[in-house]
C-alpha cells in the first residue's frame, strides 16, 4: 500500500482547483465538459511529447559544441640511445595532429615552429660531459600532450690521436636546388667546413669538386642519387677514399630536405644517413642544417674506443662493443701509449684490425699475423 500511495497523483480540494469547479457548474454540458478537460490534457501532452523530442536534439546540440578534443598528438624523433664526443646534439622530429601542433618543446625548452597539422622541427643541443636524457613533447592546439619516451645520451671527450690512418672519405660534387640561391660548390664548402670541426671523425682525400665532377663525367655518372654500389667501389679506388658521401636535396611546399649519405667502397653498402627538413631555406640556416647533418653522421660512426684485453692466435679482443658503436666488419685503429715525463703519447701501431664479432661491451677483431706480433695487452684501439 505504501508503494501505491506513493504513485497516485493527490487529490486536489474544489477550493483550490479551478478544472473542478468549473465541472461542476457545467454538469449540465457534458460536451463543454469534456472539450475543456480532454482539451486542456492533450495540450499538455502535446507540449510534452515536443518537448520530449526537441530536447535529445538540443542536448546532442550542445554536446556537440561543448566536446573537446582529447586526442594527442604523434611525435617523433631520429634520436637514440649513444655515446658521442661532440658538444652538442643535433635532432630532428616531426609532430601531427588534426587540430594542429601550437607547440614543440625538448627538455622543457620550447622552440620556434611554424605551427600547423604537420610540423617538421630541428634543435642543437648542448651536452654536458657524461649522462644526458633528451626528452621531446608536442602539444597539439587542444593542450593536448605527447612526450616522446626518454633518451640517453652519453658524451665522452677525448683527443683523437694524430694518425694518417683515420678513416678516409670523399665528399661527391653537390647539385643544387632551384628553392636555394646557392650554387653547388658553395654547398660543398659548407659540407667541408662542418666536417672540420673538433673532433674530426673523417680524413677527406679529395676537396676539389672539379676534379670529382671530371671522375664522374669519366664514368658517365650525372645523378648522384642513382650511383650504383659497383661504380662507387670504382670511384672509391681511383681517388683512395674508404667512403663516399652523397648529397641529395629536395624541395616541396613545406620546404627543404636534404639526406647525407656515407657508402663504403669496399662493400657498396650505407654505412651511415641521416636527414633533415626546414621551412626555412635561407643560406645562415642552411649553414647550420648542414653542420647538423656532420653531427648527426658522426653519431652513427662514433670514434669508439677501447682497450686490448686479451690476445689469441688469430686475434684479439676489446672492451668495447656495440653498445659504443662498433660494428661487424669496422675497421679498428691500434696505438701504443708511451709515457715521456708527465706527458702520454700515443704512437700508432702499422696495424689495421676488423671487427669479426660483437657483443654490447666487448669484440673479437681479427688482424694478419705480422700485425698480431706487434699488439700488447693494454693497447689502445680507436674505431677506424
């Protein structure tokens, strides 16, 4: 009874019910009666039955125009977890989003963008000697946020020794692109200029880009970016390079690429690339993209080093592997540390050595048996 008393709609006094009265002092017009009371329910019920079907519609209405994006962005970037000996990092990324990227930021520093749905950016940072985490994250217009995962990055610095031996390369003429008012030999210098910084990694054999255009013209080659690996094995033996660098730059409506590239002559495979993409194609920032892409080759082919451990017949080993760099088929360096006074000197060994096999922290090099009579246990072995 307490359930049914609850739903039953209460009765109302004559005194304070005006359709009550007025069906009373009409009881003689039943027709009256009814229009006035039927009447007066269906439009009431009309009222709520539109009510009840304009309401979803405002209600969708409305969340419509109240939804948020709660999408973040993607984000991306070329850097990995390594051990290098420069200054700085050089990294590049690109971020998306529907709603359109408002801000990059890396360690918390944000950087000048050309906002967008897509947004290409690249950023020198400075590192300090030992452990780095880089972190990057993009906020889309929203606020929503990504963070890339962190990275460690590992600086040692050290002087690389004198040697005739470090690893030989040679830069192919560069053609230019119709977006830069550059002419290819500029670009070259550019190249030639970034390489040269402290410490330099790579020995250049040949820096004149008209001879190398003559080679090339000897060996009917007009589009570096379709060099064959058995004509860079020719070319790398003409001019004595262990390696060839090829430029090649892109342009489209978002701006300019460049992708540097490191083929071995011996093998014709890439040993290393990387590549980099602005909207601004001025010759200051080109200047700093190009030094960003020697950072960035330099990265992949650190100058590991280590010392010998253990010697075997045809062989030693190393205390250093793939966790610094070192690579099957690299070619290792050896120097013999001779103390005069307080100074050390590093006199290098006549021996080249290859990486045969790799482990994160130790490898097994092999070297001719003239070359293995000349290495000690303690001697120092430097990425070639």
């Amino acid at each position: 009874m307490k359930n049914k008393t609850r739903y039953t709609i209460p009765q109302q006094s004559c005194r304070h019910s005006p359709l009550r009265q007025r069906g009373e002092r009409d009881s003689q017009n039943p027709c009256k009666r009814g229009n006035d009371l039927y009447g007066t329910t269906i439009l009431r019920c009309t009222l709520l039955i539109i009510v009840g079907l304009v309401s979803p519609l405002l209600s969708s209405n409305a969340l419509s125009d109240t939804a948020k994006d709660t999408t973040p962005p993607v984000v991306h970037t070329d850097v990995t977890p390594a051990v290098v000996h420069d200054t700085h990092l050089f990294l590049s990324g690109e971020a998306c989003d529907n709603n359109g990227i408002a801000r990059v930021l890396v360690n918390r520093c944000p950087l000048e963008i050309h906002t967008g749905r897509r947004v290409s950016f690249n950023h020198l940072l400075p590192l300090r000697e030992g452990r780095n985490i880089v972190t990057v994250q993009a906020i889309d217009a929203s606020g929503n946020a990504s963070v890339v995962s962190p990275v460690k990055i590992t600086r040692k610095a050290f002087d690389l020794p004198e040697t005739v031996f470090r690893y030989a390369v040679a830069l192919l003429p560069v053609k230019s692109s119709p977006a830069l008012d550059m002419p290819g030999e500029s670009i070259h210098s550019l190249f030639l200029k970034a390489f040269g910084e402290e410490p330099q990694r790579f020995h250049f054999v040949e820096r004149d880009p008209a001879r190398l255009e003559g080679i090339l013209r000897e060996q009917r080659i007009s589009k570096i970016g379709q060099i064959s690996p058995e004509t860079v094995i020719k070319i790398g033996k003409i001019i004595a390079a262990e390696g060839l660098f090829l430029v090649t730059i892109d342009e489209d409506v978002n701006g300019i690429g460049i992708t540097l590239r490191l083929v071995d002559t011996e093998t014709g495979r890439i040993r290393a690339q990387a590549s980099v993409h602005d909207a601004d194609n001025g010759m200051k920032n080109l200047e700093w993209l190009i030094y960003g892409l020697s950072l960035k080759i330099k990265r992949q082919l650190p100058a590991a080093q280590g010392n010998v451990i253990r010697i075997s017949e045809n062989g030693f080993y190393v205390n250093t592997g793939a966790a610094h760099g070192i690579e099957v088929g690299m070619k290792l360096l050896l120097f013999r540390e001779i103390r005069e006074g307080n100074f050390v000197l590093k006199e290098p060994l006549d021996t080249i050595a290859r990486v045969e096999r790799v482990l994160p922290h130790i490898c097994f090099v092999t070297v001719s048996r003239e070359g293995i009579s000349r290495v000690e246990k303690g001697d120092l072995v430097l990425a070639k």
